[in-house]
C-alpha cells in the first residue's frame, strides 16, 4: 500500500506541471476575424530551443520567407516566429521547404493550432487565398454591430 501511494503521488505531481491543446473548434471565417495579419509563407529554417531560465519549455523557432500578405499589414521577407513542440502545447508542426498560411495577431510572436495557421499544399495556395481575401473583404463591408 505505501508504495502504491508514493506512486500515484508521484503520477499527481508529475501532472500538476503538464500542459494541454484544448480549444473550440472554430470555423476559416472565425479564424480571419481573429486574426490582425494573414499571410502565405514558406518555412527556410527551423530549430528547437531548449528550455532555459527564461523559458519552462523548449520551443521551435522557424524563420519563413513572406509570399502573399492576404490580410494586415505588408510583412518583413523574412520574419521569425516561434511555437510549441506540438506534444499538447497547440505547436505547429515545422518543415523546412514547406508553405504555411500563417493567422497571427499584430505584436504575436508565437503561432499555434488554435489561430489556424497551418501547412499547406501548393495545389491549395490559390483557392485558400481567394477564400481569405473574400472573408476579409466581407468583413469589412460588414456594419460594425454594437
């Protein structure tokens, strides 16, 4: 018995210090109407930064190369942005070479599954753009309601 609670002590602890993706499912509109800046980027250089004193987790840190700025202001050509391993911490899994259609707010540094940013196809490219830039106009022509 003692070492069957110094076990699930052990467990209660050990997951007092976990993290977890959870979010509500949001629609592509929801997603543009959350997001400041849109664009379409590709991935030229990924690395894992371990954690520090600053930092309780390691992150990704992947430096992309600006294509199509879809909503938002014109973006740098290459802008650094960080997220999660992807093991419950909402990361975006990062391939070097690879195009993202990234949803970031204005000061965000970070991205992650629950702003919508993802990998995407080069076949995809165009119709996920014309869908944005059509969402984003709408919004805009909508009236602001109170």
């Amino acid at each position: 018995m003692k070492h069957f609670l110094l076990a699930f002590t052990s467990l209660v602890l050990a997951a007092a210090d976990s993290s977890a993706c959870s979010f509500p499912i949001s629609t592509l509109d929801q997603q543009i109407e959350r997001a400041d800046e849109i664009f379409i980027a590709t991935l030229v250089e990924a690395k894992v930064i371990p954690k520090s004193e600053r930092t309780k987790w390691p992150y990704i840190e992947g430096r992309f190369e600006t294509r199509r700025v879809l909503k938002g202001r014109q973006q740098p050509k290459i802008i650094t942005l960080t997220t999660g391993l992807g093991r419950g911490d909402c990361g975006i899994g990062m391939s070097v070479s690879y195009k993202y259609v990234i949803f970031k707010g204005t000061k965000d540094t970070g991205i992650g599954d629950p702003g919508g940013t993802q990998l995407i196809e080069d076949f995809q490219e165009e119709e996920l753009s014309a869908k944005i830039q059509a969402a984003v106009r709408r919004q805009r022509n909508m009236p602001m309601q109170k």
